[in-house]
C-alpha cells in the first residue's frame, strides 16, 4: 500500500486506519487552495478568519485550513520546544529539531506549487503582488514565530521564505499569518461576492484607491461629488482615476514614483489631479 494521495472526485483520499472526517473538521478537499499553520497556539485560527465572506469560504470548501500544534513534537516530557540562544543572549529560541518534525508532517500533505513561509519582522513586506502570488499556489505552510524566533537552520534546511507585515514587533505569528492568509483568500475566486471588487481596490494597480461615497447624498453638510452622481460614467471613470494619482502621490511617494516609471511618467510634473 502507498501514501500517494489518490482524487475520488474533490476529495483526497489518503490510506488510514481513521476516516479522515474523524480526524479533522473537514475532508481534504483535492485542488482547493490549503492552508497548513505550525503554531503553539492552535486555539487562536481560524480566529477572524472564520467570520463574513472568508469564514463562509471557508465552510463551503473554497479553501481550507489546518493547524499543526508544534507542542507534541516537543522534546522531554515536558514537551519543550525552545532553548536558549548559542552565544549568549536574552529569551529563548524555537528549536531545530523540534521545527523539524513539525514541518516533515506539514510535507505530508503539502502538493506541487506549495511556498513555506515563517512569519518574521526581518523578512520582506507582505504587498498585494505577494498576496496574487500566494493566491495563484497550490496552498502555504505557515510557520509562527514566538519568543526570539527559530534556529537559523530550519529556514535554511526546508528553503522557507519570510515573510513580514511591517516594521514593527508582535509577540507572535500568529496574527501576522491571519493577515496573510485573509490577504490572500480573498482573492481566490469565488470567496468574495463580487470578483472584480478585487480588481479596483489598492494596490491591485499600482496606485492607492480612489475615495468612496454612499447613501445619503449629503451628510453633516458635505455632499457627495457630483460627478459620481451624474450617471455619466466615463467622466467617473477619469475622475476616480484622477484620485487616485493624487492620493498616492500624496501619501505614498514610493509607489507614485514606482507606477510613473511604470506607465511613463515624470513623478515631478505639475498636473492638475
């Protein structure tokens, strides 16, 4: 007998002396986009996650999740995952060894375009082409961080890419890895509503989004522009895209630098926005 996975319709089957339904909330659905967590805290997903569209997602099998609780594969009777720093140092390192084991059983389900990625202030930020690119995967392994993070030679031994939400610190992964992984859900198709909601948003351009308005047309005196009232949808058209230049150019001189030197443009030039 072998541990290949075999498809049987939209569900994997996989030879085992439990059926699998006994073993997790949910089937492994074949050729849905999976998210595999290795945490101390299992307890804390799916957290947001399991709320509005993402949480229906979730419950009807257009993707789906699993946590991998790193404590059983601690070492001693007390199950200890960390040690102390080589050389010196304050706190305490998530171990080699134990990360190790962890990660073997996240392999196990893991399938053809499938990126590890550890959750760390020192890796490259999270952006909406990181999150296409994740969304574009077979599934993600997710590894969380705690105490002064993990033994240098996991990352390097199971090729895992880090990933960070910012320049700041948290005291764990693991809503960093929620982030990513709402990031990223969301634009798998058929979570959200409506698709091409994705496609007007911030970032998806290059450019930040143009500013909203809704019901009622005028509220503590301020009124919504009249051009978005007009029905006249080309002139919207122009002036969302109007907007939405001033607002990066304003509040985001990087990307604005960035997206002039994608379509040809001088950052510098005086236009009226």
């Amino acid at each position: 007998m072998t541990d290949t996975p075999r498809s049987h319709g939209r569900k994997a089957i996989r030879p085992t002396f439990k059926p699998r339904e006994l073993m997790t909330p949910t089937p492994e659905l074949a050729g849905v986009w999976r998210a595999q967590i290795i945490t101390l805290f299992p307890d804390a997903f799916p957290g947001v996650l399991g709320a509005s569209l993402t949480g229906k997602a979730l419950q009807e099998g257009l993707w789906q999740m699993e946590t991998i609780d790193l404590r059983p594969f601690g070492e001693t009777k007390h199950r200890n995952v960390d040690d102390t720093p080589a050389g010196g140092g304050a706190g305490m390192v998530l171990r080699a060894d134990v990360l190790g084991k962890a990660l073997d059983k996240a392999a196990e389900s893991e399938r053809g375009n499938w990126p590890r990625v550890y959750l760390s202030p020192r890796g490259k930020h999270l952006d909406q082409k990181m999150a296409q690119r994740f969304a574009a995967c077979d599934g993600i392994t997710l590894l969380c961080g705690r105490f002064e993070g993990v033994d240098e030679r996991v990352i390097e031994e199971y090729d895992i890419e880090e990933v960070s939400l910012g320049d700041f610190i948290l005291t764990g992964g693991e809503i960093a890895a929620q982030a990513l992984i709402d990031a990223t859900v969301r634009l798998i198709p058929r979570v959200l509503g409506n698709y091409d909601s994705t496609q007007d948003e911030s970032f998806s351009h290059g450019l930040l989004e143009h500013p909203q308005y809704t019901k009622p047309a005028v509220w503590k005196d301020r009124a919504i522009p009249e051009i978005l009232q007009s029905g006249h949808h080309a002139k919207i058209s122009n002036w969302r895209q109007a907007m939405a230049e001033r607002l990066t150019k304003e509040r985001r001189p990087d990307l604005w630098r960035a997206w002039c030197a994608a379509h040809n443009r001088d950052p510098d030039e005086d236009q009226e926005l």
